[in-house]
C-alpha cells in the first residue's frame, strides 16, 4: 500500500510541472467565456441566463456576472425576454465570434504541438487514465456524501434522543 509520503511527492512532482497550465490553454468549454461564447455560438437563436447556467451546472448568480462583464465588453447582447421581463436573453455578437475564433486558433495550435510530440495513442492511452483518475474521484466523492449524510443522520438522532431525554426530565 503506498504510504501518505510517497503520494505527497507524487502531488509535489505532478505540480512541479505545471499540467493545468496547459490544460487551461486548451480548455475551450472551460468555465467562463471561451463556455457561453462557444455554447451560444451552437445555440439557435438567444439563450436565457438560466440555460446558460443550467449548461454550465453553475449558480444563475455566477452566470449573471459573467454575462453582465460579456456584455461590457461586446462580446455579447443582453436582452429581456419580451414575454417574460423577467428573464435576460443573450446572444453571440460578431466581436465574440473574433474572440471564440483566436481562441480555437490557440487551441489548435498547442494541442497540434502536443499530438504531434507524443502521437495520437499516446494522447488517447492519456485521455483514458484521465477518465479512470475521474471515476476513482467521483466514486470517493460519492463515498464521502454518502459517509456526511450519515454522520448527519446519526447526530441528528442524538441530537433528537437528548432532546426528548431533556423534556422527560423537566416533567
């Protein structure tokens, strides 16, 4: 079994170089602009903020300051729903068309250099240990879910003992 030494030295090795780095640069469905520009890109037609955060699986909060600084910036429209004043549609203009498009050129050319160097098997033995690696961190995460219901569960049964362990006393 592999001691908590040898997996912090692997931590420390692994971060020594870098990976998100690289992996930030070639992330086009990242989270932030480079995702809504490209999602509204594919959409037909405006997207409700609401879609835009269903997508993104983040807060319609987080989604409504990024499109508020996207639109700041040009590189989209924000309008409100004519049947529902309520909800902010968004559209893709053609200045972050320009954005998305340099940014698919920067993707292209490092991933290009990256599969070229180590050759497409070896990029996709990569990708499979990546999906292992996320299966193994999800099925913890579930555990440890899990393992905090329980917990919760148990101490509010305590909880609960005591109070009425309480009340029995007082009568």
């Amino acid at each position: 079994m592999i001691t908590d030494k040898e997996i912090l030295d692997i931590l420390i090795e692994f971060n020594s170089i870098k990976p998100l780095s690289f992996l930030q640069k070639i992330d086009i469905q990242g989270m932030g602009i480079g995702n809504v520009l490209g999602f509204l890109l594919r959409s037909e037609g405006p997207v409700s903020a609401g879609e835009i955060s269903e997508y993104m699986n983040v807060s319609t909060a987080r989604v409504a300051v990024l499109i508020k600084k996207m639109a700041e910036k040009g590189l989209i429209t924000r309008e409100t729903d004519p049947e529902d004043r309520r909800r902010v549609m968004c559209s893709i203009t053609p200045s972050g068309r320009g954005v998305l498009e340099e940014k698919e050129k920067e993707i292209l050319l490092y991933s290009r250099a990256v599969i070229e160097h180590f050759g497409t098997d070896r990029v996709q033995e990569f990708i499979e240990s990546c999906r292992e690696i996320k299966s193994v961190v999800e099925k913890v995460e579930e555990q440890e879910k899990k393992a905090g219901a329980s917990k919760k569960s148990t101490a509010k049964k305590t909880s609960d003992k005591k109070s009425s362990n309480s009340k029995k006393t007082k009568k």
